[in-house]
C-alpha cells in the first residue's frame, strides 16, 4: 500500500513539476501575415478608387474621398495591431476585436458609397463589387490565420 501511495505522490509531483508549456506565438509570422492583410487592403482600395475615377470623375472622387477616410481610420487600428505586435502582447481576442472595429469601417464606407457606386455603368459596379468581396474574403483568411496565431 505505501508503495501504490508513493508512486503515486512521484507521479502527481512530476506532473505538476512539468506542465504542458503553451507553443510560443510565432510574432514573425504574425508580422508577416500582417503585411499581407495590409497590402489586400490597399491593393483593393486602389483598385476600386481607379476603377470609379475611370468610370466617373466627380463620383469616382467622391467615391475614393469616403475610401481615403476608411482607409485613414483603419490605419490607426492597424497601428494598435502593429504596437501590441512589437510588444509581443497581442492577444487572438483583442485582434478578433480590431477585426470587428475594421469591419464596421468598412461598413460604413460600403453604406456611404453604395448610391455612388451604383450610379456607375452596371459593368463598373459590378466589377467593384466583386473586386471589393474578393479582398474582402482575402483578408478574412489572413485574419483567421492570424487568430490561429495568436492562439497556439
């Protein structure tokens, strides 16, 4: 009996002793991933600002003004991400936070500009639309990738 209770006092100390330590956050890749989210951010902004231009100069630059200002205040979010990057202390919900903060931004330009964009040629909204969801999308899976990250 004492020698069941001894193995058994060496296995629980040497369990606690040695806990399952939580992989590291790979903040370079974390860093990289951000890049990539910020370059399908931009790319897809410019693309819909010079499609509109094109289509349209007075709405095309009403349209890229309302874009500018989304694309100002992403930036400050995004420089949060960066700074608590830097820091290495970003966490997978504070991102999933941004991420929410982004995506009201984005919503709101989407509701200022929707009777812009549709008082272009169907072809040139059309094309908008689609260009704006596939960086859309784009950037859903850089974030997830980030939040998976983040979470490890």
């Amino acid at each position: 009996m004492k020698v069941i209770f001894l193995v058994l006092v060496v296995a629980v100390s040497a369990a606690s002793a040695s806990p399952v330590k939580p992989k590291a956050v790979d903040w370079a890749q974390v860093s990289v991933e951000l890049q990539v989210s910020s370059t399908i951010f931009q790319e897809t902004m410019l693309k819909v600002k010079e499609l509109a231009i094109a289509a349209d100069k007075d709405i095309g630059n009403k349209i890229a003004e309302r874009i500018d200002i989304a694309a100002a205040e992403s930036l400050v979010i995004f420089q949060k991400i960066l700074a608590l990057v830097e820091d290495q202390s970003l966490t997978a919900d504070q991102y999933r936070t941004f991420g929410k903060q982004s995506d009201a931004i984005l919503a709101k330009t989407v509701e200022d500009v929707k009777d812009l964009v549709y008082s272009l040629p169907e072809k040139v909204y059309k094309e908008i639309i689609q260009i704006s969801q596939t960086g859309y999308d784009a950037l859903v899976v850089v974030r997830n990738k980030v939040i998976t990250l983040l979470s490890q």
